[in-house]
C-alpha cells in the first residue's frame, strides 16, 4: 500500500503490507486541531482502542464517528494485546489513541506497537498535536537540542535525585507536571538547577485559558505561588540548558565544613548550589562530597 494513496479496507489481510494499527495523534485541547486526515482514518477503522474511552468519545462524537472501543490504559495494556493481535489477524484495522496528543509520549502504547512489530503487523503514525512540542515552539528557549523528561517522580527524594541528575544537560529540558505539584517541582528546581536559570510554564495549551510565563525559575515559582489560577489545568515546564560555565575552584577543607554544616539545614542540592554561586566552588564536586559521606 503506498502512503500517499493509503485507504483502510476491512477485508481479510493477505499480506501484512496493509496498516494493521494506527497511532493516530489528538487534539491536546482545541478539537479544531484535529487533521482531516485523523477524521478520515478513525470514521473508516473497525476499532478504536483508546486511553479512556468516555474522554475520547468527546472527541468522536464531535466527528459524528461511533465506533467500536476498548480502553488500553497502564493496568490492562499487556492484557489487551493478544486480544488486540486477535483482531489484527481477523482483517481489522484498529487506530490507538491517548487521551490528548500523540499516543505513547508519557502515554500507554509502547507495548501493544511493539507487540504488533513482532507479529509483523505494519504500524503507521498519523501525526499531529504533542504538548511537548507544542510548548517547545513558543517556549523562547532554544530548540536545536531538548531533553524530553515526562513526568518527574512524585516522591521529594526522588524528584530531587532526578533533577540533579539532569543539572549538567546543556539541552533544554521539557517536563509534564500535574497541577497538584507543580509548586513542589518548580521549588526543587529553583534548588537543583538556581533561581536564575531561565525557564517556561506552558498551561493550558490551545484552550481558553492558555498562558506562556517565561522568566527565571524563582520568578515563576514566585508567580505561580501567588496567582491559585496558575496551578490549574495541564502544565508543561520548560528550562533553560545547564550553561557553559567554568567548573569553579577546588573545594578546600574550610568550605567543605561550611557545606556540610548547611547540609544539616537545607536541602545538599540547594546548598550546593548557593555556594557555587557565592564562593567560585564547583556545585557538583560540593554535591559529591555529601554522597561521599553518606557511602563513608
């Protein structure tokens, strides 16, 4: 079948040439972003599996498309496959969807698009709206190189250790946040990365009340703890790229004790990071010293 004049038929597959799955991407908020593209391939499959199936007949119903669903979500994914692989072999033709943009981006699906890979059932994206990217373009920070992040671990210690981790990446990092700790996130990295290292809040966005904040981490943190409307709705964080900046000195045995001791009341982290800015040291070789001491 050739891509430019690719149509779905629902006779019997004889050959695994045909498009079996469709990951078809989806309006992250504005239903009039959909493709006519995407219309087309979800009014003529002969299933739809989809992330939550009430939320996307919100999006079928405004096609006039009624279908046959069945939800894939991360608790039953691995269930549903040979099912699905059943359906593939029986002549279907099944599109994927997420609840918004591009199926398997922090979405289920990796599995069953694997899954159809093995059974050499062809796969074909139909591409459109991803929040990532969506927020990457109007962000103002560079975009030659990004890091995609997904979601950081809801746990503090973990958040933490994740995003020093990712303190030195020079490319400009992309997370999804839930509104419920989008302060907890924006504090630790005003800890991790510093107050100053520029970066972007994208809500909402194509909605109503999408708003785009660029400015210094402890600026928005600061923003976004004063204005309650801020932590609503879908959140897409953004920040700058670890700049290229001199290592700093070596650590001596007075500032060493000084670290340590602040350790005792903030965050390694953050007091790294306040000492590298006032003392000329290097933050990661101060960081190091606290996980030396914990292995010790």
């Amino acid at each position: 079948m050739d891509y430019k004049t690719s149509s779905i038929s629902s006779q019997p597959v004889t050959a695994k040439v045909q498009v079996a799955l469709w990951v078809v991407a989806t309006p992250i908020g504005n239903l009039g972003d959909i493709s006519r593209r995407a219309a087309k391939v979800l009014a003529e499959v002969d299933c739809i599996v989809a992330e939550d199936t009430r939320h996307s007949r919100t999006l079928l119903t405004s096609l006039a498309i009624n279908k046959p669903m069945l939800s894939l979500h991360e608790h039953n994914e691995q269930q549903r496959i040979p099912q699905l692989l059943q359906k593939a072999a029986a002549g279907e033709v099944l599109a994927l969807l997420s609840d918004a943009g591009t199926p398997l981006i922090s979405d289920p699906g990796f599995k069953l698009v694997q899954a159809f890979h093995q059974a050499g059932w062809r796969v074909s994206p139909l591409p459109g709206p991803c929040a990532a990217i969506a927020a990457l373009s109007v962000a103002g920070l560079p975009s030659s190189r990004f890091h995609f992040e997904g979601f950081l671990p809801a746990r503090a210690k973990a958040r933490q250790q994740r995003l020093q981790a990712l303190s030195n990446c020079p490319d400009t990092l992309i997370f999804y946040e839930s509104p419920k700790r989008l302060q907890a996130s924006l504090q630790a990295m005003c800890d991790v990365f510093g107050e100053q290292r520029l970066a972007c809040q994208c809500r909402e966005l194509t909605k109503q009340f999408e708003t785009v904040n660029l400015r210094p981490l402890g600026e928005l943190l600061s923003l976004v703890s004063e204005d309650a409307d801020q932590q609503r709705g879908e959140q897409v964080l953004l920040v700058a790229g670890a700049p290229e900046v001199a290592e700093g000195k070596v650590v001596d045995a007075a500032v060493r004790e000084l670290y340590l001791e602040l350790c005792t009341q903030l965050p390694p982290a953050r007091a790294a990071a306040m000492l590298a800015r006032h003392l000329d040291v290097s933050r990661n070789a101060l960081y190091q010293l606290q996980l030396d001491q914990k292995k010790s």
